[in-house]
C-alpha cells in the first residue's frame, strides 16, 4: 500500500542549476509594445476623468436620476 502513496513535496534546486536556467526575455520593440498596453490599461483602471473610475461615476449619476423619477411623486 505504501508503495501507491505519492508524497507532495517541492524539490530543492541546487544554485547551479538555477543559475543556467535560460529565461527568455522579448526584443525591446516587443517589451516596449507591452509595457504602452500596460499603461493603458492602467489609466483606464485609475484615471479619475477616464475609465473604470468615470464610468462608475456616471451610472451612479445615472441611477439618481432615475430613482428620483420613479420616487417623485405628483403632489396633489
């Protein structure tokens, strides 16, 4: 039975090892495309006048409006 049990651990990786691991690293042309998409991205996700932000702010505008539409109530 116990030959069926797998153990779960994480290997030790000697430094030599890592050290001549090869990380590939994009041409400069490619990180300079991704790091523009990556400031798009978070302007669109920070920035107070565009974006998720502003977006936000105006359906929260926009559902005043119609709660205070529906709430209004001719006085009679």
């Amino acid at each position: 039975m116990s030959s069926q049990v797998r153990r779960s651990s994480i290997p030790r990786l000697p430094r030599l090892v890592i050290e001549k691991l090869k990380i590939p690293i994009p041409p400069l042309k490619e990180q300079a495309r991704i790091v523009e998409i990556l400031d798009k991205f978070d302007a669109l996700t920070n920035s107070i006048t565009e974006g998720l932000p502003r977006e936000i702010a105006l359906r929260q505008k926009q559902y005043e409006y119609y709660r205070n539409l529906l709430l209004d109530f001719p006085k009679e």
